[in-house]
C-alpha cells in the first residue's frame, strides 16, 4: 500500500501529538498503521454490535477485532522510497 503526502503529513501530525518530536520514516508508518487500523474497527462496530444484539457466533469478528489491535505491537512498519507501507501484514476481516 503506498502512501500519499496527506497520508504522510496527517501521520506525522499526529505522531508528533503523541510526542514524537522528529518523527521517523517509521514512527510516521506506525502512526497510519494505527489511524488505519482505528478506521477498520469503526468500520466493523456496527457489525460486533449487531451479532452481540442478535445471539450470532461471533467469534471470527472478534478475533478479526483483537488482530487489528494487535497490530502496532506485532508489526515493524516503514515507509520505502516509494512511500510504500512495509513490514505490516492485515488481518482478514470475516466475511
């Protein structure tokens, strides 16, 4: 996945709000990794929610859940010269 410069400044933005002063080629990936990661489990709440509500097996979607916030902690990601993500690997979501 390759990164655009508003990826890349809106990464260094927020690794800097987390005090990173002079962010790195990889604090700046590990930042979207993580704004990435925190939009994929927004994007599936609805879903967890739904299947909490109606009695459904579930257990794929949460392990799909923990995988994802495990991710910063089970990842060493960088950026190439391309600007391309390296060193994550994304858990599948469930159909």
């Amino acid at each position: 996945m390759k990164l655009t410069e508003f990826d890349i400044q809106m990464s260094t933005a927020s690794a800097m709000r987390s005090g990173v002063e002079s962010p790195s080629n990889s604090d700046i990936a590990l930042a979207w990794v993580r704004m990435h990661r925190n939009g994929l489990l927004e994007n599936c709440d609805w879903e967890m929610t739904k299947a909490l509500e109606t009695g459904t097996d579930a257990t794929s979607l949460k392990t799909y859940r923990q995988a994802l916030r495990d991710l910063p902690a089970n990842s060493t990601p960088s950026l190439d010269k391309n600007n391309k993500l390296t060193g994550v690997t994304w858990p599948t979501k469930p159909e």
